[in-house]
C-alpha cells in the first residue's frame, strides 16, 4: 500500500499549509526519512479522520521554512528534527538550539544515516 | 517581580521525569516551557540494528502502559505494507487485550489524579480496581504490563472459552466497583474544587493545537480514530465520549466514562469472536513502501509513519504519541492558574514522557 | 554505642524511606513499583514509604536506562541522600540497559553513575521481585551501618563543610 502525498517545493509551503488550515485541517505531525543526500519531510494533517500527505525534499544543508507561525503545536516537532537531523527551520517561535533532546556530548544529528548499509553509524553512540 | 521556578524533573506527583520551566507572577503561572530529555532514548534509530519481527519488542517498550497498542499499530502498519490479511479472530483477540490495557491506563491515571490533589483513598481504591484488569492481564498473556502477543501476521496467544467466561465475570465486577467510586467523582467536594474551572481549554483552542484524544474530547470535539473502524472496531457500536466543559474535570469524565465504554467494547468482542486461526505465516519478509497508521491509545492518537526498503529491516518508523501532540495544549493551559494547580492540570492531559521522548 | 544511635539504626532498617527516581524507564517498571504501594501488595505495612524528597531516603529505587541528560540528575539525587543508602536498580534496563542497550543516547545500567546494591531483573520486574529487592538492600543497609565508624563519618561532615565554605559558586543572598 503506497502512501499518497502531494509533492510540492519549499517555497510553496507556507501558502499550502496556511490553506489547509484556512478549511478546517489539523496538524498532526511531520516525519523526517533520511535519503542519503536529502531529506523527505512529510506533513501530515487530518480532518475528520481523513488524512492529507504534503511532502518536500530539501537537501541537506537547506533551511526549511518553520510553519509554527501558522500551527503553533509544529514547534515541538520541528524543534525535534532539528536535533535529530539538524535541519534548520526558518522563523522557528521557540528554538531550543538542538538541545531539545540531546546533551552536548552526544553525537550530532543521531538519525542521519541510520540504515542498514551503515550499521557503524547507529552503533557510535553507544 | 517575577520568579522562575523548575517544576520537576524528580517530582513527588509524578513517577515519570516532567520537567516544566515555570514563570510566576506572585502564584500566578504566566509562562511554562517543557524541558524534555530526560527519558530520551532514541529507540526509532534501533530499527537499523533489529529486524522486523524484533521491532514488535522495541514499540511496546516506547511505553509500558499502553504497549500492546504500539505493538498493534506497528503490526497494522508492517502489514499494511506486505499487503498481508491477518484472520479474524487475531483482530479481535488484538481489540480485547488493547481494551484492557486502556482500562487499567485509564484507572492509573486517575489514581495519579487523586493522589496529585491529595485524596489518597481514591487513588488506593483506584489502583485496588486496577489490579483487577492486572490479573487479566497475567492469567491470559502471562505477563503483567507488557505482554507481547502481537506479532506481525498476528497474535501469540489465543483466550479459551473458560478464560472468555472469567474474563466477562471480571467485567461485571468491575463495573459494580466502578459503580461505587462514580459517586466519589460526581458529588465530592475535593474533586470538584480542585478540577472545575481548572485548566480551560476552549474547543477551538483544542483543535488548533492539534490536541488529541481525552484532552480534545474533554473541550467537545468528537473525534476517535477508532472511529475509522481499523482492526476489529468495524465490527463494534460505540460512540465516542465527549464533554464540553473543556476543563480538567470534564478530562477526568471523560476518561472515566471511557471505562465503561471499554467494558462494554470488550463484552461486545467477546460475543462477536469469531473462530478461526490465531495467525499466518509471514516467512522472509521484505516490506518496501511507506505507509501511515493511526489507533486510538489511551491518551489518544497515536501516528505511525513505517518505511521499509526492501530488506528485513525497515528504513524508518516514526512514532507521533498522543503526549507528544499535548504538550503544546498543555502550554496552553498553565498560563493563568496559580501554582498549586499546576500538578493537577499536567496531570489532566495525562503525560506519559517515555512516549513523547521515545 | 549509645542508646539513640541504637535506636536509629534498627528503626532505619525496619522502617526504610525510599525515593523513587525515573531515569529514562518504559514506564513499565514505574508503574509496577506504585503497585507494590498499592492495596494488594501494599508495603507501607513492613513500614516502607515512599517519598519525594531525596534527603529524607535510605533507600534509592531506579528504573530506566541511564541516559546523558538524566545521568546528572540522577547523580544529583544520589548525592543528596544522607549515608548510609543503598541502591536498587529495577528491571533490565535499571540493570544493563536492556533492550535499549544499543540506542545512541543510552550510556548503559544505573551501576554506569552510581554504585548500585541490588539488581532486580525482569521487564518489567513483578512486584514481589521488587518487595523481594528492598528486603536485600535493607541487609545492604545494616552491614553499611556497622562498616562505617564515627570517625571516618566526622572526617567527611569537615569535607563537606569545607567544600561548601569554599565553593566558587557560592552565592550569599543578603
Ligand atoms: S526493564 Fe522493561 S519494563 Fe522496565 S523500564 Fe526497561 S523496558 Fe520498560
């Protein structure tokens, strides 16, 4: 079973997010997938029971537009993906730094390259 | 002149690490900010070290108190993707031990509740009712909290008739039980002193912050996700509970009358259970998609988002828990009350950190 | 050794004070040490209580893996109990870190911190595993006791006073 979502561009984000909102939709979470030299952000929203899929892709690197201005509850996720994948969000209303989760002293951006063809890279923070 | 007091992480309410930044203005709260971490284990990045079979284990220890769901919804969404049919009987028997596991939620939580404003004998008599639901829990899967009967392609345990029969018997009990401490919740002073008028959140305030579950029905919004009949809920008549006040007692009625809503699930599903085999086969599986599954947990929506690539480790699960999703109506909340209230109204949206943290 | 120091010392073992410290646990094991408050095995009738504040305890429960944000504070709590104190590290993530061993964020059992008397495994551990766990470290709690002579305690009251006399971060609010 595929997941349908609607692919649109970075720049699009904040007018779809903002019209989804204007009829009525909820956020409910946004998802991070690491793809090797990119990374898949998937908003998800729900009204009534029925969910709505956006997607971008930005590249590593890129700052992403935060839409905490316009859902406040993305805050915390966005503040969470920023720690885990160091994806910076643009116009974030509480930045905790990438200090959300995580000490000093732990590895940078811990989900990065999570997958089996590196194994090591999971393995380092023990 | 104001003062910021840090309310936990160690804190006599609450077993679990909260840890809220709180401003005050004499005792009046005027901001809060969550500081999370302390329980942060990063167990979604194990998903590159253990298979797919093994992840069962991994989801139900993201909490232990409502882990047969994260089980079911992980399964759900393994299946999903596999394109597998699981037997009847497996969704049913999934239901039932889901349905208990929100029983016995729901009465520690209310015993937390109690114990937070001091009522100690409700909070004894809370738990006492509980272990009721334990002791299901122990006879039919063998373990007391986390029980792990899912598996993926279905579940590990079957219920004999006999076991059916002791469990509806439990069932009448402990409604009667209930039946005696309703009185408690509905005309006691304590209570009601305590949580009317405490930590309002308006309806459209609920839903803009993306509350979920307890917390979003407590302001009026009718909205379940069993409702969209996964699992063996298709089967099932029930009608979400709703209260409008939008404050922390209408939270507290609504998880108690979800008690007996989950009596009654679990009485219709013992009817209902159809024969048949316990699970399929599910030999060698390489899931490649991606797909998003939803279940009511306890404290409400639960979102899984599950990648698979192609090999028996799946790329990537993501787990969106219903505490996650309250923290921000939580913040919502706080500003405004005075300080002695603040146990109470973060107890009422029912925090479970290991779940927000993972 | 005198009358009072008597009488402390057996009311100490017979009527243990514990703290209760959440590091990073499923909840699993939390929620089965409020059980053993709790009416069916119901251990304030041994005397044990349960209390929030970590100067008052004797005894230290910990449940959960240790992690690099908790791993501070729960070495903040350790060092706020008044000696003699035992440990107990509950479930297999109190004791190795258990299914989360290999997680990123997760340094290992609570013995990782602070030394740790009694083990108590099982995910989560029943109960009567942990009623059975703070019998031991009560045992734990006596040998400690007659191990230590006054002298050695005096020596570390003036550590202490010193340290405090001479912190940099003293701060005297007049
Ligand atoms: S030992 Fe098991 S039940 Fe206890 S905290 Fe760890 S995972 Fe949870």
């Amino acid at each position: 079973m595929a997941l349908e979502t609607k692919n649109i561009a970075k720049t699009q984000l904040q007018a779809e997010v903002a019209s989804l909102k204007a009829v009525g939709y909820r956020f409910v979470t946004l998802s991070c997938v690491d793809l090797g030299d990119s990374f898949d952000l998937i908003y998800h929203f729900d009204r009534e029971l029925q969910m709505t899929h956006l997607r971008i892709t930005v590249l590593k690197g890129d700052t992403v537009p935060s839409i905490s201005n316009i859902y406040f509850a993305a805050l915390c996720i966005e503040n969470e993906i920023k720690d885990f994948f160091g994806i910076s969000f643009d116009g974030l209303i509480l930045d905790f730094g990438g200090h959300f989760y995580l000490e000093e002293e732990v590895k940078r951006y811990p989900f990065c390259k999570v997958s089996v063809k590196e194994p090591q890279a999971a393995k380092e923070g023990n | 002149m104001s003062t910021i007091i840090p309310f936990g992480p160690q804190h006599p309410v609450l077993p679990e690490p909260l840890h809220l930044k709180i401003t005050l203005k004499d005792e009046i709260v005027t901001d809060a900010i969550p500081m999370l971490g302390y329980v942060h284990r990063g167990l979604e990045t194990l998903v590159s070290i253990k298979d797919l079979d093994q992840m069962v284990q991994v989801v139900e220890r993201v909490c232990g108190i409502c882990s047969c769901i994260h089980a079911h919804t992980y399964c759900m969404c393994v299946e999903g993707i596999l394109g597998i049919e699981i037997p009847k009987r497996a969704e049913f028997l999934r239901i039932i031990w889901s349905e208990l596991h929100r029983m016995h939620s729901h009465l520690l939580w209310l015993g937390l509740l109690a114990d937070a404003f001091g009522m100690e004998s409700l909070f004894m008599h809370c738990w006492r009712i509980r272990e009721r639901v334990m002791d299901v829990m122990e006879a039919t899967a063998g373990n007391r909290v986390i029980i792990s009967i899912n598996k993926v392609g279905g579940v590990r345990r079957d219920l004999s008739p006999d076991q059916l029969r002791w469990i509806a018997q439990v069932l009448d009990e402990l409604e009667r039980e209930l039946d005696a401490i309703k009185p408690v919740l509905t005309n006691d002073y304590t209570v009601k002193k305590r949580t009317v008028g405490v930590g309002v959140l308006t309806k459209e305030q609920a839903y803009e912050l993306g509350a979920v579950g307890p917390t979003l029905r407590g302001s009026g919004v009718a909205q379940d996700v069993r409702m969209t009949g996964y699992g063996a809920y298709k089967f099932i008549d029930f009608e979400p509970v709703v209260e409008k006040d939008g404050d922390s007692y209408a939270r507290t009625m609504v998880r108690f009358r979800e008690l007996y809503q989950a009596i009654d699930i679990v009485r219709q599903l013992i009817r209902k259970l159809p024969d048949g085999e316990l699970s399929v086969k599910v030999k060698a599986a390489k899931p490649e998609g991606e797909i998003v599954c939803r279940s009511e947990q306890p404290r409400g929506e639960l979102l899984y988002y599950v990648k698979g690539n192609g090999s028996k480790f799946l790329e990537r699960v993501r787990i969106r828990t219903p505490t996650f999703a309250n923290v921000p109506p939580l913040l919502a909340m706080l500003p405004g009350i005075e300080m002695a209230d603040v146990p109470v109204v973060a107890l009422s949206i029912d925090p479970c950190i290991s779940c927000t943290e993972r | 050794m005198g009358f009072f120091t008597k009488l402390l010392e057996t009311s100490r073992v017979k009527s243990p004070w514990i703290v209760h410290f959440d590091c990073g646990s499923c909840n699993g094991c939390d929620i089965e040490i409020l059980a053993c408050l709790t009416p069916i095995y119901d251990v304030e009738r041994f005397g044990i209580l349960n209390i929030g504040n970590p100067k008052h305890a004797d005894i230290l429960i910990v449940s959960g893996t240790v992690n690099h944000r908790n791993a501070k504070v729960l070495r903040n709590v350790y060092d706020q109990m008044p000696e003699p104190r035992a440990v107990i590290a509950i479930g297999a993530c109190g004791t190795s870190g258990g299914i989360f061993r290999e997680a990123y964020n997760v340094v290992g059992g609570v013995d990782k911190v602070i030394p740790v008397d009694v083990y108590v495994p099982g995910c989560p551990a029943k109960p009567e595993a942990i009623i059975d766990g703070v019998v031991l470290a009560l045992g734990k709690l006596k040998e400690q006791r007659t191990a230590k002579d006054t002298d050695s305690l005096a020596a570390e009251l003036h550590q202490a006073r010193e340290f405090y006399a001479n912190r940099a971060d003293r701060q005297v609010v007049e």
